[in-house]
C-alpha cells in the first residue's frame, strides 16, 4: 500500500506513480511548477512514517538550498 498526503489522487499523482515506479523509489515528492495541469505537487511513501518526517525532511532541503544559493 502506497501512503498519500491528499485522500485521493491529485493532479500530478499518475506522474508521481511512474516517476517512483521509474526510479524504483520507496517513496517520491514531486514538485511541479507551471505544469501542463497547472503547479502541484504530490507524495508518495511505502513507509507511512515518511509522511510524519516530511516536513522536517523539506525544511532541511529548503535551507541547504538557501545555503547553496548564499555561497555563489
């Protein structure tokens, strides 16, 4: 069973379903911006757990980001 954030599939979750399928992934984010269903995004995890840990997961990808910005 694949854990989603939203009770049923989003605008982007047939690509977040072959992305991770692709990639053979455990679990898979997917940001979109100015997509050709508009910007969303959508999550898929096999641990339920993840989804308990995501937002402490992106806070840090957000500030290494920031930090990798800084340094150019």
């Amino acid at each position: 069973m694949i854990a989603r954030l939203s009770t049923g599939p989003g605008r982007y979750d047939d690509a977040c379903t072959a992305a991770r399928q692709a990639t053979d992934a455990s679990s898979i984010v997917l940001l979109v911006i100015g997509g050709n269903r508009g910007s969303g995004y959508s999550v898929q995890a096999v641990d339920p757990q993840l989804l308990e840990r995501l937002p402490g997961l992106l806070r840090f990808v957000a500030e290494e980001i920031k930090r990798d910005l800084e340094e150019t």
